[in-house]
C-alpha cells in the first residue's frame, strides 16, 4: 500500500533495460534489472519491526544477507559479452510474494 511512485518508477526502469537492451545489440551493450528484496541493510532495518502490508496489517518481513546481492552483481558482471540476464529478483525465501503482492 502507499507505493504508487514505487511500483511506476519500477516498471519504468523495467522498460528502459529492455529498451538498452535491444538498443544496445550492435554495440555488443547488454542490461540487467536486478530486483532486490529485503536485504539486510540501514535501508531495510524498519522491515524487521514490521512493515504495512496489503490488508492493511503489519508483519515482520524475512530478509537476506546483502552478501548475496553482491553475489548476484558478481555472477551477471562475470557472464561473458555473449550472454546475458535480463532480469532476476533475488530475495529472502520468506519474503512475502514478490514484495508484498
């Protein structure tokens, strides 16, 4: 609830790494959207005291080390020119759906 701006920001960017990415062909340029979910850092700590939820109830969200947000960052940076992920969420197993919804 309340994330209007949020969810019209990410889908805005959702589009411009498709457009880069099918822009970027002859260029050998790729893109990759990495959507993370609650990692645990200073930016996520309130989601341990509980966060608004859908139903207007507040539940304590799982989150994740932010070691594998790095990971991740590592794994796609070191695919060679010819491949690439166009897109992948990483987040704790126990997050709620895909962000709450």
């Amino acid at each position: 609830p309340h994330a209007g701006p949020y969810t019209i920001t990410k889908h805005a960017i959702t589009g411009l790494t498709k457009q880069i990415a099918l822009d970027g062909r002859p260029f050998n340029i790729t893109a990759t959207q990495i959507d993370v979910g609650n990692a645990a850092t200073d930016m996520s700590a309130h989601s341990a005291k509980g966060t608004l939820q859908p139903n207007g109830s507040t539940k304590v969200e799982a989150r994740m080390d932010a070691k594998h947000v790095a990971n991740t960052v590592a794994y796609v940076a070191s695919l060679p020119n010819n491949v690439t992920v166009l897109e992948m969420i990483v987040m704790a197993a126990e997050m709620p759906f895909v962000g709450r919804g």
